[in-house]
C-alpha cells in the first residue's frame, strides 16, 4: 500500500465551470482532493440546479475572497412565467399554477423597474440567518419566517420574451442580489407568478468563464497542468489601485511596523506590490499619510508563484 501524501500549501485562485447538479461544496471537496491541497474555500455558492462560473480559492487566497462576494456578478437564465413554487426555483414543490398572456407582458418597463436600487425580500429557501438559524431549516420545519427586505442593485437587465410563457433574461447585479427572488418578483409584477428554470453565473467581475476549467476535465490533467490553470491571489482584486513600495517601506509593512505611504498617494485602500513584483497584500492609506496592513500573504510571496507547493 502506498503511503498517503500529506497535504500541501497552495494559494492561488481557480475558476471552475461547475455544472448542474452537484453542490458547490461537493465541487470544491472534489478539487481540494485533486490538487491535495491544505485549505481551501469557494468565493460565492451556486445552487445545485444552477451552472457556470464557481470561484475556488486556496491558502492565502482565501484572504481576499469578499472581493469575490462583494462584487458585481452576470448570469444568464430562464424564468418560467404562470408557475410558482415553494423555493422560487424548479427544485420545489408547485404552489400554484396561473394563464400566462404574453401580449400583455410590457418588457421595457420590467427591465426599467428591476434596475438600479431595488428592494428585496431573500427567498425562504436561502442561508442567510435568522435568531441564529438558516431560513431554508424554518422552511423546512414548515415555520413562516421570513428575512427583512433588504436593498441590492441591478446593473443591467435584459430580458427576452420565449411566447408563450418563459423570459430569457441576463443580469449584472451587486452582492447579495438573489437571482430566484427577482424572478418571483418579476413573475407578480406581471400577474401571474413565476420561478426559476435556469440560472448560469458567466462573470464575477471581470472574471469570466473564458478563463474558467471544466469541472469534469481536471481529473484528466497531470498535477503541472492543474498548477498552471491557477491564477494568482491579486486577481481577484481588480477593484483596487495598484500601489508599489520600495523594499524597506514593504518590510516595515510585513513586519508591522509604522510605515510612511509613498508621497501623494490618497487615502484608501490599495494592493500593494514589492517593487520587484511581488504582491504583499491590501494595506491602506490613512488620511494622514500612513500605510497599515488590512490582509497580508503570511510570507509575502510571489503573486506569480501563488501556485506553488511549499
């Protein structure tokens, strides 16, 4: 029998199209194995019905992953039109059952009412807590709590009429948007209730599924090619300014010490780089013109060598 290897340290970022079916937690379990790597996260969860683009983030990483869950995303989908159910998508149980007229669907005031800064009220069916417990576990014991309506933005919505009774839509929209509440929203707008048939995330960012690997093509790939499909931790910093230190203002920064920010620089913050290229992490720029470290590498190592084994 041949001895287990142990774990080993990676940090960089892969982009994983993740398909209908598993859970995001089962796809990130399968590729922690493949690369046997020490730690590892996803930045941002997709439902088992939906499919595209799943961030997973190992080591160190995994310090810059809300850029990830923050930020703006795209999807592209179905919402079924004279159907509801109790999860807002096709995984639940019908609830009702309404005559779709598609003449009297006005689809430039849709797109104009469900963009910008709208109110949402998260599904029953999603993780965000209430008194410390899941919404779907009161969902699931037949309770009716139900989360505060919150505020989220929609970037840009498209929607496309499939007579008779589907809407094919793409949407960019800010962190914490759900994607099965603007269908259910959209569906009583119109009259006649809807939920979601199909959901596909094609951009976090700028992070697209062009760079992204199949899910069922990594198990194919030799150990080399799979370190090469990673990409560096500052890649999911695309928000923020690129700032550069000389060597002893980046050593004062590693090691905690005061350490002045490069002349008129503004505050805020920035990911900040040796200037030999090396990327150090996001630090922050005071209002008096000091630098303080927000999230470091622990060793302060390479972005280009996020990849590596140690």
């Amino acid at each position: 029998m041949s001895e287990r290897v142990p774990p080993r340290r990676v940090d960089g970022l892969l982009l994983i199209d993740k398909p209908v079916g598993p859970t995001s937690n089962a796809v990130l379990q399968r590729v922690k194995r493949l690369y046997n790597a020490a730690k590892a996260g996803h930045g941002g969860t997709l439902d088992p019905m939906a499919s595209g683009l799943l961030a997973i983030v190992f080591g160190e990483a995994a310090k810059f992953s809300s850029s990830l869950l923050e930020g703006d995303k795209t999807y592209t989908g179905v919402i079924q039109l004279g159907v509801t159910t109790t999860t807002g998508d096709a995984e639940g149980e019908v609830l009702d059952r309404k005559v779709v007229n598609p003449h009297a669907i006005d689809l430039e005031r849709l797109q104009r009412d469900y963009s910008g800064v709208i109110t949402q009220t998260p599904p029953n069916y999603s993780a965000i807590k209430v008194d410390g417990r899941p919404l779907y576990a009161y969902a699931r014991e037949g309770a009716a709590v139900t989360a505060q309506p919150r505020q989220v933005r929609i970037e840009k919505l498209v929607l496309t009429l499939e007579p008779p009774d589907r809407l094919r839509f793409a949407v960019t929209c800010g962190g914490g948007t759900y994607i099965r509440s603007l269908a259910e929203d959209i569906g009583r707008t119109i009259g006649c209730g809807a939920h979601l048939t199909e959901l596909r995330r094609v951009a976090s960012g700028p992070l697209t599924l062009q760079s992204a690997v199949e899910y069922g093509a990594l198990e194919a790939l030799s150990d080399r090619q799979r370190m090469e499909k990673l990409l560096p931790p500052d890649a999911m910093l695309y928000g923020l300014p690129r700032l550069e230190l000389d060597a002893a203002t980046a050593a004062n920064l590693i090691h905690g010490r005061r350490a002045e920010a490069p002349t008129g620089q503004p505050a805020g913050k920035s990911k900040v780089y040796e200037r030999s290229g090396q990327f150090l992490g996001v630090a922050e720029v005071t209002a008096d013109g000091h630098l303080v470290p927000v999230r470091l590498m622990a060793t302060g190592a390479a972005a280009a060598d996020a990849g590596n084994p140690h």
